[in-house]
C-alpha cells in the first residue's frame, strides 16, 4: 500500500533515490528525496515501498538525513549479494517468476526487511544479466539469455573501447600531423571503420560507431576522415574515391596471378605446331600508337598484289591465353574493360600479360588474329581471310613519327590513301566524323594539374581508326553471315544531321552529338548509322575489353571449323554484364576526369576562362570550357543573351575538388 508516511524508492536517470511519501493520489505522490527536493512522481516509477512509516512531525533536516542513511545501508547491502549464486538456484525451480521478498530473503538467509528488499531490488537494476523486474516481479532470465547479454555486454564495451581509443588515436593525428609509428590493432579497426564510413556513410557496416569516434574527437566537418586518413598514411591526398566507392576490382585473385605466371612459360613451338595458326612472321607489320602506349594490341601490314594491295590487320590473340572458365577470364568479366585514370590505370589482365606476352611487341614472335584483306586502288574489299596466325612486328611507330613521315614512307603512303578511300565510303553511307579533342591531364612531382589537348584525327590517328573499323565490321559480317551467334554493335538512324562530310567545326559536332541517338549491344548485327557500316562489333582490343576477347573467341573457333564457343543465351548475358560493368567503369571514369578538372579549376580561382555558348535560353545558358572542355550549365546574364557559337569568358569563382563542385560568374 502506497500511503503517506511510507519510504519508497524510484530511479532517476539510472540512479536510487530514496524518498518519503508525503500525499499520496491514485496515481500520483508527491515526496521529499534524500536530496531535499519535493517531487511529484507517477506512481508508476515507484520500485520499492517499505512496510515501516515515518512521523510526518519529522522534521526536513532529520527526513533528509535519514534517507540518506537508508540509502547508506543498502548500497552496502547491495554488496553483499550475488545475484549469480541466486540465479543458479532459481533456473532448477519449475517457474521463472518469483516474489522480490522471496529472492531477497533466500539472498541473504535471515529475516527479511525493508533493506534487504530494497537493497535486492537494487542489485537487479544494477546488473541486469540474470533477471527481469516487471510489474513488481522478478523473471529469471535463461542460460540463453544470460550468454546473449554477457556476449552483448562485451561487444558494447569492445565498441566503448574502441571509441575512446580511436577519438584519442585521431586527435594524436590531428595535433602532430602524421599516424603513430606503430599502428595497433585498435588504430587499424578505428581507421578502417572510418574509412567505410567516409565512402559509404550510413550504409557502411557500424557507420553509428565511426560518428561517435568523430564526434568524441570533435571532427565533424565533411571530409575530415578523409583528411584523418590521408595525414595516417591509408590515402594519398588525391585518393581516387570514385574507384573506392565502385568496388571495382583493382588486384588480381591469386588463382589469376597463377595462370598469369604459367602463361608466361608459354613455348613458341606451340604456336608453330598449331596447324589451324598461320605463319606470317615474313611479312613486315608496324604498329601505331602513342609514345607512352605499353600494351600494342594491333598492327599493320601491306603488300602490293598485282593492281591489288593485300592489308595485314593483326590483332593479338588473348584468346589463346585466356579462356572461358579460366581465373583470369573471370577477372576480365568483373572488370570488362580496363579503365584509364590521369594517374595510372587499371587492367582487364594482369602487366605482364597485357604489356608482355600479349602485347605485339618490336621484334617478339606473338599470337595474333590476321585479317587479311585484300582491296583494290579503290579500297574495295575483293577478298577477306580470318584465321589465327604468328607475326614479328618489325616497326614500332608512334603518331607523331607517321605524322611526319606518311608522305614519304611507301608502306605507310599506300595505307593512307586506303584510308582516304574507305572513310570517302563510310561518308557517303551517312557515317559522322566528329573529331573530337582529347582531354590529357598530367600531374607534375609538385601535384599541380596540367592539362592539354590533343587532335584526334591526325593522319596517323585516322589510319589507324579507319583500319580497326574495317576489321571489326569485317568480323561482325564474318560471324552474321554464318549465323553463329555474337555480340554486336548498333546504331539507329540519326533523326537531324547537322554535320556533314568532314566537318571540323566544335560548336557543330558538339550540336551533333547531343542529337545522336543511343548506340546498343546486342545479339543481333543491325546496321551502325554513326559509323556508316551495315555490321559491327569490337574485336581489335582484347587486351583491353571483355567484348573484344569475347568475340575472338567465337571468330576462333568458327575459324578453325568448331562448334562456336559461345552459344545465344551466353551471348546474352554477357551482353548484360558487358553493360553493367561498363558503366561502373565509365562512371568512375568521368567522375575522376572531372576532379583532376575541379582541381585544376581550384589553382585559378578568380581567373577568367574561355568558354564556348552552346545553347543559349531565357533561363539557362549551357557552354563548353574550350581549354579542357568541360560543360557548364549557368543560369542567364541580366540584360542579354549569349549568342550559340561565339566564345566568351566566365570567371572561376568556386572550385572544390571534395566537394566536386564548381561555379562561375559572368564577367
């Protein structure tokens, strides 16, 4: 009974408070607590009423006083139990609910008190691992459950270590600017836990536990894990966190590293012995690339037959090397392509691969895929002839080396004028050119960004695209033609031309460009509106994407008259993962092309900078950085509007490479 006069106990933020009732309400009382304080409490809280009355003549003094004597008593009481020993008697009893009285008294042995209760009923809010108070009774918690809670206990003092330690770990990092000389368990679990949060935030597994580590740290700014794990040595300072998000694979397995190490004990004789292999290794193939390029995939020969010239187009055979069910043909289909970052990049297939055995090095004997094609003056294609075969490549040219010396080398002369030939052709089928500059960004020893641009229809450039459109076109009307099934290439027909022929206009191609209609991959060889063939696919990279090594495949055993490799339904799906991971790499790839231009922008702030209007509306102006094209999108100057086509200047007001924003202020 809940009377005035009596002695209760109720928690307070965790914590005993002993209290007098001094009016008492069916569902309320108002008290005076061993602090001296009158509350009015729901009755609800009350966890203990003594059996014993104090006089209300009592006076507050004496009251507070002997509250606190009370409270003095049973915390030593509390001492004195072991709620474990009770335990362990209780599970053997056929019910689990017990009176608090009954528990107390078998606790201590002796007769029961208002003490002994209250003191018992504290030691069970105290440690709550063996049993459960409710509604004035005691529920005795199984073995099950006390481990779950013992185990739980421990996980949550783990994560409160692990929090103190890793606050003080990153405020030691902060304060002298470098991670600790020795890194312990605890600062490598702090720093990996920041890590996934800084890249996936709430989604990253205990996200709760790296905030509370910043938060006790007093880091709480976006990227100041970033900064945290940059001055510990985890990142660098240009971390490419794009690549980080994506999950795309940047090692190799170690079954992939082992097939890599057995390729490279390959023999050549094997390649002789092979009696479906062609031996060319007479002939006298170039390849053209760029002065840094290390994995050459493809190369080119001519010789003159009769009024005829018979074009060489060799493709390395990584198909050879790298088949289905392999652990780096699996590799390849998590990557699908290899993916080019202004810092390095990373491979379909291993270096060793793609920049040795595989690549169609000076003077090394490789396996190759020749299309031999012989073509009239006219660069009309008489005769074509696919089929594994060996070569030597005894010219390893650059761009700007044919640049200069395609007018007077003969072999070099006649592919040219082929290649004048053959885009005349595609021309008139409807093909668009639309030269387009590349971006290249280089990074100095001092981390400033340069970037330049450079002309992607060079002569030398243009040879060699022209040669690698034929070879795909010719393979995808080889394997269409056949009926066997591939993997192909599209374009629907373009809606509004705005380019024609040879245009080499930035505004207009940029124009044309926006206009072009989606191109598609699928099982079917429909025709290419852009590129102006009737068929295509990409076999002249297999270093480098999954398609081309795929489409080898398939031109290898058809070749050598076997069952194709691959058959519709695993078309399909390699067109589905084809897709999937080509757009994870594209847009890991945009998003880091786009911070190198961030920061670069970021070294010119308040500089003005050329830009190109492409679209100009009452609203919005869309333009292009002409120096490292970028496009902007920028709400309408007050009082005019930009004309499409001219070049103005925008000034860089904002540039925040984290952030991945920029603005610009008209001048």
């Amino acid at each position: 009974m809940i009377d005035s006069g009596k002695i209760i106990e109720y928690l307070d933020n965790g914590r005993f408070i002993c209290a007098l009732i001094t009016e008492a309400q069916p569902k309320r009382v108002r008290l005076i607590n061993q602090n001296g304080r009158e509350v009015n409490l729901p009755a609800s809280r009350i966890v203990h009423c003594s059996k014993m009355v104090l006089s209300p003549e009592t006076s507050r003094d004496t009251l507070v006083k002997t509250l606190k004597e009370i409270t003095d008593k049973r915390q030593e009481l509390v001492d004195q139990i072991s709620l474990k020993d009770i335990w362990e008697l209780t599970i053997e009893e056929p019910s689990d609910t017990f009176d608090p009285d009954f528990l107390a008294e078998l606790s201590f042995g002796q007769e029961l008190n208002d003490d002994i209760t209250a003191a018992f009923l504290r030691c069970v809010f105290l440690d709550k691992l063996y049993f459960k108070y409710k509604e004035g009774k005691l529920r005795a918690h199984s073995e099950d459950q006390v481990e779950q809670i013992r185990l739980q206990r421990e996980r949550e003092a783990q994560k409160a270590e692990l929090i103190a330690k890793g606050a003080y770990t990153i405020r030691e990092m902060m304060r002298h600017g470098k991670s600790p000389q020795e890194t312990t368990r605890w600062q490598e679990e702090c720093l990996k836990l920041l890590r996934d949060y800084y890249l996936f935030g709430n989604d990253a597994d205990n996200a709760d536990i790296a905030r509370q580590i910043l938060k006790e740290a007093e880091l709480t700014r976006p990227h100041d894990a970033y900064h945290i794990l940059v001055k510990a040595g985890v990142w660098n300072k240009n971390e490419n966190i794009p690549l980080l998000r994506s999950n795309l694979p940047v090692s190799f397995s170690l079954p992939a590293r082992q097939q890599a190490e057995g390729i490279l004990q390959s023999r050549l004789e094997d390649l002789f012995n092979d009696t479906g292999r062609v031996d060319y290794t007479h002939l006298k193939p170039m390849t053209i690339d760029g002065a840094t390029t290390l994995d050459f995939d493809d190369a080119l020969s001519v010789e003159k037959k009769g009024d005829d010239y018979l074009v060489g187009i060799h493709i390395s055979d990584v198909s050879h090397y790298v088949r289905p069910g392999d652990p780096l043909f699996q590799e390849a289909m998590k990557r699908g392509t290899s993916i080019y970052f202004p810092e390095g990049q990373i491979p379909m297939l291993p270096r060793h691969l793609s920049q040795g055995i595989c690549s169609l090095i000076q003077g090394e004997i490789r396996a190759t895929f020749s299309f031999m094609i012989l073509m009239t003056a006219e660069a009309e294609v008489k005769r074509v002839r696919i089929h594994p075969s060996i070569i030597k490549v005894a010219r390893r040219l650059t761009y700007e080396e044919v640049d200069r010396i395609i007018q007077s080398d003969e072999e070099l002369k006649i592919l040219n004028v082929l290649k004048r030939k053959l885009r005349e052709r595609r021309l008139s089928q409807g093909a668009l050119l639309l030269p387009f500059p590349d971006v290249n960004i280089f990074i100095d020893t001092a981390s400033r960004v340069h970037v330049s641009l450079g002309r992607t229809d060079t002569p030398a450039r243009t040879l060699v695209s022209e040669m690698m459109i034929l070879a795909n076109s010719e393979a995808a009307r080889y394997i269409s033609d056949r009926m066997v099934p591939g993997l192909f290439r599209s374009q629907p027909p373009l809606r509004q031309r705005i380019v024609h022929g040879e245009d080499d206009d930035l505004f207009l191609n940029i124009r044309q460009r926006k206009q072009l209609p989606r191109g598609e991959l699928s099982t079917n060889a429909n025709p290419h509106s852009g590129l102006g063939v009737s068929h295509y696919t990409t076999v002249t990279s297999p270093i480098r994407r999954l398609l081309d090594l795929v489409m080898q495949h398939q031109l290898n055993t058809i070749t050598r008259r076997l069952e194709p490799c691959f058959t519709e339904d695993m078309c399909r799906d390699f067109s589905s993962i084809i897709t999937r991971a080509l757009s994870a790499a594209n847009n890991v790839k945009q998003q880091r092309h786009r911070y190198w231009l961030i920061r670069y922008l970021q070294e010119r702030k308040g500089q003005l900078v050329n830009a190109l209007v492409i679209d100009s509306g009452p609203k919005r102006v869309t333009l292009v950085l002409t120096d490292i094209l970028m496009d902007v999108d920028l709400a309408s100057p007050s009082g005019y509007r930009p004309t499409p086509g001219t070049t103005i200047q925008l000034r860089v007001s904002k540039a925040d490479p984290m952030d991945n924003t920029v603005r610009f202020d008209w001048p």
